[in-house]
C-alpha cells in the first residue's frame, strides 16, 4: 500500500534513505541539499534507521568515508551539491574504480565563480566522467523513486550512482509524492550487496594497490567494458523496478514523439516546462515532442539516435556549458551520438538558465520558432545559442 | 603469464600479502653485505628495515633477503657494530 504526501525533493530524497536504511552515512551540509542529510540525521537521532552517521569536516572527507565503509561492505549513501561535490572530485574517481556502490543524492547547483547558491548542472557535468551512473530528476516523485532505484542499480552493477534534482526548483519545491511502504522498499532492495568485503579477517584482501603500465590498462578497460554492458542491465533493472514499484520509467523518456518534425531534448525540471510547452504547442497544430534524458551517465545513445531519427530539427537544452567554445554537455554528447546515422537532424545547442535563471514558456516557444527556422535554412549560422540572458 | 582485462579480479581487488610476490631485489644499486662475525644480535637492522629484508629466525639475524632489499642502507647506518657494509650492486 502506498501513501500519498506532500514532499519537496530534498525531504522525498530523506525519506527515501529512511527506507533504504543505509549502514553508512556520511556528510557534509551544503546549500541547497543540506536539508537531505539533516531531516536524514533526525531519523538516525530517532531510531528509526540503523545507520551510521558520520558528520565530517568536508565533503572531501565524507565521500572518503563512504569509500571505507563500502569497501567493508556496508550500504552507504549520502548527499552534497555543487562546490561541495567538486571538493568530493578527487575520490569520486577511485570509488567508481574500485566499483563500490555509493549512492549521492546530488542537488544540482551551479559552481563558482560568481558564487551562486541556485540551480544548473554544471557540479554534475563536471564529473561525468568519474565512472558513476548519473540520473535527473524531474521532480520530487522521480527523485524519490530514483533514489530507491540508485541504490538497487549500485549494488547489482558495482557501480556507484548519483542522483540529481534541480537546486531549489525541485530541492524546495512541494510536491505530491506518491510513498510506498516500509517494507516495500526493504523487500525491493533486499539485503546490502557489496563486491568484496574489507573487514573479513579471515580472507584479508587488498584494495587499490598499485598498478602500473603492466596492469593498470587492464583494470580500466575492464571498468569501462563493464560501464558499456550495463546499459542492458539498467534497461532489466528498470523494467523490474517498473513491475514491482508500479511505475512506467525509461532510460530517455519519449513525449509526442511518434510524429514529430521538431523535439526539444533536456534533463531534469525543465522537463515540465517542455512539457507543457508541447501540449500548447501541439493545440496549435506544431508537430513537436521532447526527449528526456533520465540517465546521462551511462549515455544511452542508441535510444536516443532511435527517438531522433525521424526528426528534422532538435532543440538541446542546456543548463552548463563546457567552456570549450562549442556550448553544453548534453548537445555535444548528442551531437557525437549522431555522427554515424545516415538521418541526422539539424541541432541547435539553447544554452539556458545558468546560475538559477528562470525559463519560461514564451522562452520554449522562441526556441520552437528558432529551431524551425535554423531547419529550413539547413543548419545555417551559430549552432550555439545562449537564450534566457540579456543581450 | 599476466592476466588480461577479462581475467584479472574485479577493480584489482586481491588477496593481502601480496607484496611479497613482487621481487623489488631488483632496484637496488648498492647492496648490503653481512658480516657474521661482528655482529652482536642487537637485531637494530630488522627494527628498522623498511621492507623486513633482514632475515631472522628463532630470534638470531641469518642474513638478507636480497628478492626485496633495495639497498637504501638504513641498516647499515644503525648497526652500531658495523656489521653490514654497502657495497656497489653488480649484475
């Protein structure tokens, strides 16, 4: 039986670590995801979980932690955003090397400088590439249930997650979140399962020892390689966890795609807005749909060059840049995923919302007209655009 | 025989101890060499040995393992009996 509350991301993602149950937690507070681990630590304070909970000097320290504890076998997660996530950098890459699964609910916030506390993705996009599963929520139900998702996905796979929602936008937004019970989720996730186990006296083993050009190859090749088959295992997890929780997700969601000319392709929150903007759009008889990209790390670029491959102009949305002077992750990523079809669209990078922005429906609307126009004039001038900023 | 990436354990998590497997004899470019006849049993060389390479059994000093020493001379320096002398390492 599951119950219907109003949750805002970060107290949905609290609630869904009460029940997970971790055995270790360990954290940092950082606007906007403090409130996660802090509504977190009441139920540790209460005796309603089992965990650990381990107030460090610095995230640094916190994801270091976690790497102890998982390596000893433990069910770990904990939680951070942005500079808070870029000081975790370091060890982000050595969890996703020694394949531990640690689950971070992750508050998408944009990084220094200028200081700002709100919402983009660019802490997330900055480790991309640390071997972790990267999933976006759209709001505090997908965060909810993602989180659930994150920590079977970890320890089926052995490789560590993260999951986004967007700073304040979903952090602090309430919502309706449909809860399942307790013991739904314990019977779901079963018993904690971890690679190796550390703490075993009796069969001692050693983790992250040296390797060198003899060996070291072989250990990231086999990394990545695993990275790649998991593709298919996300895609059987998902669809298990679909069955058993009553859900209906997909690596890429497709809306109105079926006879689209036009799409727009995006991750988290702003999914909403795209979404409405659709339905508005398709009343006025715009063939136009939206794609959006649930996991980014690993990058299911198959299905996304399926969804695309009828489409004549595609519209990415972007909340980061990559400072390469060739716009954001996800278009580039896209645009790479393309390169082989025989039947690519005209892509137009929208660059928006930085640093909390806001973008509304008139803004999505401007870019429907644009992404026409950049498709009849054949992909002609800037592939690049920045869009909800002062010019 | 190396083991390739299909084979070789998950994130090279092995089993402890395997350090003694990897002969680090070969690095050493000056080597000690014991002389049983001034030495004392104070046993200075195995405390302080950083790669246990002074080789003791039933609480006497035998001699050095040469597949690890090597050759930073730290027992050479405190043998208080200059029972080990360094030498150039010939291959």
């Amino acid at each position: 039986m599951s119950k219907i509350v109003a949750k805002t991301g970060n107290e949905a993602m609290a609630e869904a670590m009460r029940q997970i149950n971790p055995d270790v937690v360990a954290a940092y507070p950082i606007t906007p995801a403090t409130e996660i681990v802090q509504i977190f630590s009441s139920f540790v304070s209460n005796g309603e979980v089992d965990t650990v909970f381990v107030p460090t000097e610095s995230e640094h320290s916190a994801i270091s932690a976690c790497v102890g504890a998982a390596a000893a076998g433990a069910r770990v997660m904990t939680g951070t955003s942005s500079q808070g996530l870029a000081l975790m950098h370091e060890i982000l890459f050595i969890a996703g090397g020694l394949r531990l699964p640690i689950v971070i609910c992750e508050v998408n916030r944009a990084l220094s400088a200028p200081i700002n506390i709100h919402c983009d993705h660019s802490d997330t996009m900055a480790s991309r590439d640390a071997g972790w599963i990267q999933i976006f929520s759209e709001d505090p139900q997908e965060a909810y249930d993602q989180t659930i998702l994150a920590m079977k996905l970890s320890e089926q796979l052995f490789i560590p997650s993260m999951v986004t929602t967007d700073g304040f936008i979903i952090s602090h937004a309430m919502q309706r979140v449909e809860m399942y019970d307790d013991r739904e989720v314990k019977e779901y996730l079963g018993e904690p399962k971890s690679p190796y186990n550390l703490l075993d006296l009796d069969n001692p083993i050693t983790v992250g020892p040296l390797a060198l050009q003899d060996y070291y190859m072989e250990i990231k090749v086999q990394q990545a390689n695993f990275i790649k088959e998991s593709k298919s295992k996300i895609k059987e997890i998902l669809n298990d966890f679909n069955k058993k929780m009553k859900r209906d997700y997909s690596v890429v969601e497709k809306y109105m795609m079926d006879d689209a000319e036009f799409c727009f392709v995006a991750l988290g929150s702003t999914a909403g807005t795209l979404r409405y903007t659709v339905d508005k759009l398709r009343k006025e008889g715009k063939k136009v749909g939206l794609l959006k990209v649930r996991f980014y790390r690993p990058f299911f670029e198959e299905d996304i060059f399926e969804a695309l491959k009828n489409i004549k102009g595609c519209a990415i949305f972007d909340r980061s840049d990559m400072f390469a002077g060739t716009g954001g992750h996800l278009f580039n990523d896209i645009k790479s995923a393309l390169y082989n079809s025989s039947s690519r669209p005209f892509l137009r990078d929208y660059v928006y919302g930085l640093g909390g922005r806001d973008i509304d429906v008139e803004d999505i609307e401007n870019v429907y007209n644009d992404i026409k126009d950049f498709t009849e004039n054949h992909g002609k001038g800037e592939s690049v655009k920045y869009i909800t900023v002062r010019e | 025989m190396k083991k390739n990436w299909k084979e070789v354990e998950i994130a090279l998590i092995v089993k402890g101890g395997t350090a003694e497997e990897f002969k680090t004899g070969d690095w050493r470019s000056e080597k000690p060499l014991y002389k049983n006849d001034k030495c004392k049993q104070c046993l200075q060389c195995w405390l302080f040995c950083p790669d246990s390479s002074i080789i003791v059994k039933d609480g006497k000093m035998l001699g050095i393992d040469y597949d690890h020493c090597k050759g930073c001379g730290i027992c050479s320096k405190v043998c208080p009996f200059d029972a080990i002398d360094m030498v150039k390492e010939e291959k």
